[in-house]
C-alpha cells in the first residue's frame, strides 16, 4: 500500500506571510506555473510557464476571483478511451544523484467533482490524486515528495487509470533541490518518499515555507489541548541535518508538569507500511534543557533524551506503523517533555529504469511515424501498466526494450534507422500498416527472431546484412515495393521461414 495522503490548504486566502528578505538564498530548481503563458515573481518566488517541459495538454484560466496566481491557471490533458492507460509527463533537468523535492498542487475549479488520476514519478507509481474532499471544503490539495535524480531529467507524469472519469489536470509542478545533508539517511537510488505531514508545534502563526524555509517545505502551523511556549532566541539550525528554519524550532508544545504528553501524529491513519520519522526538540527557556523519553505507540523511540537550548533531531530511516499514531513524551526531569516539529513520510522503493540508449532509440522511432499511438508518452516501459501499446520490455535493474508488435495500427510515415540500436529486441512487426521509405540496417539485432513488415509499402533493397543475422528466424516481407536483387545469403540460411512474394519487384541476379 501506498500512502495516499493529500494535504489541503484554503486557495482563498495567502499561504504565508511572504517576508522578502534580500540576504535570503534562491531556490534552485524548477517551479511551474502551470496553464501559465508567462514568468511571475510571486512572494520572491520565481515561477515559469509549463510550456517548455510538456508537449500536451492545453492551458486553461479559472475566472474566480480571490485565487492565488498559482491555483487560477491550470493545463488539462484531454484523453481518449481507447488510450487508456496512458501517462503524460514533466521532463524536467536535475543534477544526476542529487535529492529533489518535488511537489505537485491541484485546485480543479471546475463544476462536478475533480477528476481521480494517478502520480508517477521516472517510472514509478508514487500515488493517486484524489482531490474531491478537499475540493467540495473548497481547498487546494498538494502532494508533495522526495525523490533522487537518476539521470539529467526527472519525468512528473499524470496517469489515467480506470478510474478517471474525465480530464486529469494540475496547477503547479515544483522540483526543488535539496542540500546533501537533508534526508541524507535514506538512499535514494533505491527509495522515495511521500510526505504524510509536517508540523510546527505550538505556533499560532501562518503555515512557514520560503524563504524561512530554504527549500519552500511548508510546516503547518499545530496547537491542541496542550500549553504551547515560544523562545525569544535564535536557535540555530545549522546543526540539524534536515535544515529545517529556524522559527519553526522557537515554538513548541509542551506537556503538563509532571503529565506524560500524548500527541496524535499524523491525525491521519496510516496504511501498515515504512515510515521516515524526523521529530525536531529545543528547550525554548534560555541556557536550560530537560530530559525525557519518546515512545511511539507503545514501541520506544529514544530514551531519556536531553534536550538543551541548542535543539537537537531524531529520526528512523525506516519504522513500521499502521492505523492511528501516538508519540509519547514521558518525562524524566523537573522540566516538563517538550516537541518543536515533526516530519513524517511514507518510503517506499523505487522501480528499475529503462536504459537511456532505448528509450532515445524509440524517441526517434516515434518521430518517424507521422501517427505514433498516442499513448507514446513518457517513460516507454514503466511503470509496466503504463508500458508503451506494443512495446514488450524486460524485468530487472536495467530495463530492455525486447518486442515492438504494432501491427495493423494504420501507421503511416517510415521507420528510424534507430531501431537498429534496440540491440535486445527479439521480435519486430510493423505488418500490415502503411510504412514506407527504406528497411533500415538492423545488422546490430544479434537476438532478432521474427521481423515481420509485410503489407506496407517500403521501398529500395532487401538489406544484405539481415542474412547475417544468426538468430532470425522469420523474414516477412511480401507486399511491399521492394527492388533490387535478394541477397544470396537469405535464400539460403538454414531454418529461415522467408516471404517475400507477392507484391515486390526484385531483380534477378545478373
Ligand atoms: C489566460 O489569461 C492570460 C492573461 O490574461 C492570457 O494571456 C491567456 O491567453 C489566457 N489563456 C487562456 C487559455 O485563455
Ligand atoms: C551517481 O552515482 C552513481 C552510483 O552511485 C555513480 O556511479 C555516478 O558516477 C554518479 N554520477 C554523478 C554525476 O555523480
Ligand atoms: C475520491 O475521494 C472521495 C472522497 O474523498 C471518495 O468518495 C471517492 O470514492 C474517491 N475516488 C476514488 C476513485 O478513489
Ligand atoms: C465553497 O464556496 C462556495 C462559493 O463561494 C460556497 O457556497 C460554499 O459554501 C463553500 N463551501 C465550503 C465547504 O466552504
Ligand atoms: C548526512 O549529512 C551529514 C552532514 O553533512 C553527515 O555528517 C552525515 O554523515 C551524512 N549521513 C549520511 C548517511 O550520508
Ligand atoms: C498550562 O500551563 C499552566 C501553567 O503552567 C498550567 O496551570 C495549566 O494546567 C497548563 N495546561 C493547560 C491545558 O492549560
Ligand atoms: C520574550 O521577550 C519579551 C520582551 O522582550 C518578554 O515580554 C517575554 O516574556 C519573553 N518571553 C520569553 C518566553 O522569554
Ligand atoms: C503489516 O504487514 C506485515 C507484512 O508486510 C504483517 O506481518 C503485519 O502483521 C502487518 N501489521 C498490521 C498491524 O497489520
Ligand atoms: C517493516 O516492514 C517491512 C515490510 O513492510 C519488513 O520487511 C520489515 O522487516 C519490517 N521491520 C520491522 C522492524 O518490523
Ligand atoms: C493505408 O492508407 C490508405 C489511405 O489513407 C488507407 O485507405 C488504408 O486503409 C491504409 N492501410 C493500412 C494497412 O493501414
Ligand atoms: C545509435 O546509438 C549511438 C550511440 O548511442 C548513436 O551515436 C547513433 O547515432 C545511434 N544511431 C541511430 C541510427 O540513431
Ligand atoms: C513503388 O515504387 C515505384 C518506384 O520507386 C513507384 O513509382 C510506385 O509508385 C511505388 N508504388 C507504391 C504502391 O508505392
């Protein structure tokens, strides 16, 4: 299971009290207005069109008033049912192996209920987007997450799943590049993670993101039945891993004396998975510390933890949880147990990718083709559900394109010379489509078992190189138009099951 949490904010009214502060260092990354025609600063923010990171979809204005810039422009991806299940997809440029977090806001704006689609990040399936419940409280939802760069692109793709009744849409799409430091615990080429919540506690003020927060993490704002205190020093984050800022460290929640606190946290209940755990602790009185222990549920976290003026984190990479969740602050001093902030995500592994060298290769394929299926988009083997219409690919870390079978498609246009990089595939059809132009040189497809390209309409010769190949088994080639002399080899390679008549105008051999 995965975690399937959206977090809502109110559309209506500015998320944080924006303080310009001209010292403060830019994000770096990619923040997209989506459905934008043009660039906006917004809260010293700098947010781009989406135009040049997506070749589909069409842009849209919402004429509400009162909306935040980013919420009021959107792009839609119209689909056919007959594509179903496809993905469209961000490509946006990231620094290989560096960690990114990456965001994604939705406010749908429209009459009925928001349409249910799916998330899928370089080929893996991070969530579904069910924004309804939010929509009808008249709130934005977001879902926000932190995944590694394994090449120079990272792929954000919205899918269309069974579910999905009408157009997937979304409003703002923010990669962020993260410190080495921040969540450095969790390996990223093997995992991602999904935020569940992050939390102020004790403050009463607005939801903090940038620039207090180097990386625009929003941390929300939580008070409860619990007395709440506040420090009038700076504590420095600096010595914290995660980096969080620094006012969310000077308010806390703070227990009863003598009373054990008990914080339901998450107020979500969460699906039996792993958990990334960070709780962030400083003694908001001056020069002062106190000591307690941390339980979560009835396991222990961390015992008799002293925390001092000058804050401290702990966190588990990796803790299992399931239903509702307690953290428990059992004291062990004069000085009652305290809580700053907490961060809770869900981890769950990321999937293979397909080699680079075939997902370029069947790029081109797919630009030689003047009606390549629509659902050729993204990632062109995963996640497998979503896999390319005829495309076959292997299993494993390093994933192939093994079959292409686009028979009777009613393609039309010719056929890359690329796809004689595909070195894995075992079986070509293009039979029966209206191809045309050369056969391309495929003396590279050591494995080639079956080509089928009959009923089409390419031209020039047979080439001579496919006589070489050791594995091929089958060589359709009939109604076409092709000329010039067989190749000697072809008539006779042992085991070949070989078609080429009628419909071509080969010459005899002089
Ligand atoms: C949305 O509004 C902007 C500015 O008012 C305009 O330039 C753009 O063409 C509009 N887009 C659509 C899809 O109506
Ligand atoms: C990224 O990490 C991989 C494996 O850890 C390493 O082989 C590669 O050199 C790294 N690339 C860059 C650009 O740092
Ligand atoms: C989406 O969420 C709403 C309520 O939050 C729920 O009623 C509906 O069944 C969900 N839709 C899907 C497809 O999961
Ligand atoms: C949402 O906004 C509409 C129009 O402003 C209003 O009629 C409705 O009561 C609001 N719903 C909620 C749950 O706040
Ligand atoms: C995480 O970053 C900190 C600070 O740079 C470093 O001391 C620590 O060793 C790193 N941890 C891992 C697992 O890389
Ligand atoms: C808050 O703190 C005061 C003073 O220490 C105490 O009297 C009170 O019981 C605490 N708890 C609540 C819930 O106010
Ligand atoms: C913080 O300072 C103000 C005045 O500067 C004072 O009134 C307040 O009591 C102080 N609060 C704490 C928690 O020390
Ligand atoms: C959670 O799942 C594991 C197996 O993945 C199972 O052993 C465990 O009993 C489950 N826990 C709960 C509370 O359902
Ligand atoms: C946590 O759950 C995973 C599977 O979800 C399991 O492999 C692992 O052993 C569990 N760890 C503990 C400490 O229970
Ligand atoms: C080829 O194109 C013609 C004309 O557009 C069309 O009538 C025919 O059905 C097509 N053939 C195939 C196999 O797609
Ligand atoms: C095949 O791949 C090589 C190296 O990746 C590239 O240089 C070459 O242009 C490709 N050939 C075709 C026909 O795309
Ligand atoms: C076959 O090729 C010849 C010469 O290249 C051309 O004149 C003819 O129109 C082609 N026929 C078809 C059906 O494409």
């Amino acid at each position: 299971m995965r975690t399937r949490i959206a977090i809502s904010l109110s559309p209506l009214i500015l998320l944080l009290s924006f303080r310009v502060v001209l010292s403060q260092l830019p994000l770096r990354g990619t923040l997209l207005n989506c459905g934008a025609s043009s660039a906006s600063e917004i809260g010293g923010i700098k947010w781009l069109s989406d135009d040049p990171y997506i070749s589909y979809g069409v842009p849209k204005n919402l004429s509400i008033s009162g909306l935040l810039p980013t919420l009021s422009t959107l792009r839609s991806f119209p689909f056919k049912a007959s594509d179903v299940p496809c993905k469209f997809c961000y490509t946006i440029p990231v620094f290989r192996n560096a960690t990114y977090l990456v965001r994604t806001t939705y406010y749908y704006g429209g009459p009925g209920s928001p349409p249910v689609f799916d998330l899928i990040v370089d080929g893996t399936f991070w969530t579904v987007v069910n924004t309804t419940g939010d929509y009808a409280n008249n709130a934005s939802s977001y879902y926000e997450g932190v995944f590694g760069a394994r090449g120079k692109h990272l792929s954000v793709c919205l899918g269309v799943n069974v579910y999905t009744e009408s157009d997937p849409f979304i409003s703002a799409l923010e990669v962020i590049l993260l410190e080495n430091s921040v969540y450095n615990a969790t390996d990223f080429t093997k995992n991602a993670m999904g935020l569940i919540a992050r939390s102020n506690f004790g403050s009463t003020g607005a939801t903090v993101g940038y620039p207090d927060d180097n990386f625009h993490r929003f941390w929300h704002p939580v008070t409860g039945i619990m007395n709440s205190t506040s420090s009038n020093q700076t504590i420095s984050a600096s010595g914290f891993w995660n980096l969080p800022p620094e006012n969310v460290l000077s308010t806390a929640l703070v227990a009863d004396p003598d009373k054990i606190m008990e914080l339901q946290w998450p107020p979500v209940s969460l699906s039996n998975s792993s958990y990334y755990i960070a709780l962030y602790f400083a003694d908001t009185l001056f020069s002062s510390s106190r000591t307690f222990s941390i339980h979560i549920n009835e396991n222990s976290f961390y015992n008799n933890l002293e925390v001092t003026s000058s804050g401290l984190m702990i966190f588990s990479s990796i803790w299992n949880l399931s239903g509702s969740t307690k953290i428990i602050l059992l004291p062990g001093s004069t000085l009652p147990p305290l809580i700053n902030a907490g961060e809770i995500f869900g981890v769950f592994p990321v999937k293979g990718l397909t080699i680079t060298r075939d997902v370029i290769a069947l790029e081109s394929i797919k630009k030689g083709i003047l009606n390549p299926p629509t659902n050729w988009n993204g990632d062109p083997c995963l996640p497998r559900e979503y896999s390319w219409i005829g495309v076959t690919c292997s299993e494993g870390d390093k994933i192939r394109v093994v079959s292409l079978n686009l028979s009777s498609m009613g393609l039309s246009g010719t056929l890359s010379p690329s796809i004689g990089n595909l070195t894995a595939l075992t079986t070509i059809s293009f039979a029966n489509n209206n191809l045309t132009g050369p056969i391309p040189e495929l003396s590279r497809l050591k494995l080639l078992e079956k080509l089928h390209l009959q009923d089409n309409q390419f031209i020039g010769d047979i080439p001579p190189s496919l006589a070489e190949l050791k594995s091929l088994q089958e060589l359709f080639l009939q109604n076409n138009n092709l000329t010039g002399e067989v190749p000697p080899g072809l008539k006779t390679k042992p085991g070949l099951n070989l078609k080429l008549l009628p419909g071509n105008h080969f010459s005899q051999p002089r």
